[in-house]
C-alpha cells in the first residue's frame, strides 16, 4: 500500500517558499550509448548495458513512480542514469498542480539519488510567473541537466516561449551541459547534446513487450 505522499518515507526541509527538495548537482556523464522511456524500460526482462531512461511521456504512464518510489529505485538501478521523472507543469494547469507536480518530481529525484541512483535533473520552470516565486527552486547550479521541447514546436508562440524559459534557465542555473530530447535540432546556446526523439526503437526485446496496465 502506498504511504501517504511518501511523507513518512522521507521529508526534506527544501528550498524556497514552497520547500521544493533540492537536487544533487550531476558533474560526470555515465556511458550512455541509448534511451528508453520508463514504460517500455520498466518491462524490459533483460536490462540493456549503457541505457538511460527518460520519462518524457504521458504522465499516466509512470505514476506508479510515486506511489512505488523504492520499487522503481530497484528496477532503473540497471541502468546508466534517468532523467528525473517529468510530471507535467503546462501553463493552463492550476498553480497549485504546478507546485505540486514541481515538488513530485524533486522528491522522487533526491529520494532516488539517495538510494544511489543517477539522477540528472529535468528542468520545468512552469509557467512565467513561476520563474522568479519557485520555478527554479531545488534544482543545482552547474550541472549536467535535461530538457525537452517536444510539443513545443507546432506554434510559434509556444515556441518562443520554450525558448525564453530555455534562455532563463541557461542565466540562472548555468549548466555544464545540457540534454536535449527533441525532433528539431535547431540551434541552442549552451553546451548543448541533442538526444533524439524515439532513439530506443531499435533496442533488442522491444517489440516482444506487450501493453499492459501501469501500477
């Protein structure tokens, strides 16, 4: 049975306003010849060597995540590395999902690195008003860190938007390097490593694994 938030499985004191946890900075890159997203990951029976996972996908699809932090801790310790699991903070959400989505995401990312995992933190500053309140808050200064834009770019305005959060992000966190999963390769200032979108089509025993329901 899943505890209640997981708050008797760990509280951090946090940072600002809304006491975020606070990521671990990742300095060094593992080996990480491809990605696999968790839904796929997590039903692989043979873990493939230099994988990470990703978790940019329907939020459904790895909920369990936070009702099971330390059974999925065992499950993608197999792996290289995982980006921190993206519970989604569009900009039409409620601030309070926002916030809320926000802390998921830190708390299963610390509560991993604890358990040993490498955890490179995703970054989702929200909406614009988030940015200077909490948007930025937990994550580390000059780390390897991870972005998407998937979705981002069929309008111009969503877009441009993506691309100011990107640019605020570069000024406040200054990041060592940052992974980008993507079907556009435009340019990006920064020391930029583009991943691309749907790289784990070709990883062996993937087309053997049936749809199943999520925890």
């Amino acid at each position: 049975m899943p505890e209640y938030q997981n708050l008797s499985m760990r509280m951090y004191d946090g940072v600002g306003k809304y006491n975020i946890p606070a990521i671990q900075p990742v300095y060094e890159m593992p080996k990480v010849l491809n990605w696999l997203e968790f839904e796929k990951a997590k039903r692989l029976r043979n873990k493939p060597k230099n994988t990470g996972v990703h978790f940019f996908e329907y939020d459904f699809k790895f909920e369990c995540v936070w009702n099971f932090p330390d059974r999925y801790a065992e499950v993608l310790s197999n792996y290289s590395c995982v980006l921190s699991p993206d519970f989604s903070m569009y900009i039409d959400f409620p601030k309070a999902v926002r916030i809320f989505n926000k802390y998921r995401m830190h708390w299963i990312s610390a509560y991993w690195q604890e358990k040993g995992l490498t955890v490179i933190p995703v970054i989702r500053p929200g909406a614009e008003e988030d940015w200077d309140e909490f948007g930025f808050d937990g994550y580390p200064m000059h780390s390897i860190v991870a972005v998407s834009n998937i979705g981002c770019n069929q309008k111009n305005d969503a877009k441009l938007f993506w691309r100011r959060g990107y640019e605020k992000m570069l000024e406040t966190l200054e990041p060592s390097e940052v992974l980008v999963y993507t079907n556009s390769f435009d340019y990006l200032p920064g020391n930029v490593h583009y991943i691309k979108y749907d790289i784990d089509k070709h990883i062996e025993g993937l087309d053997d694994l049936k749809e199943e329901d999520d925890d």
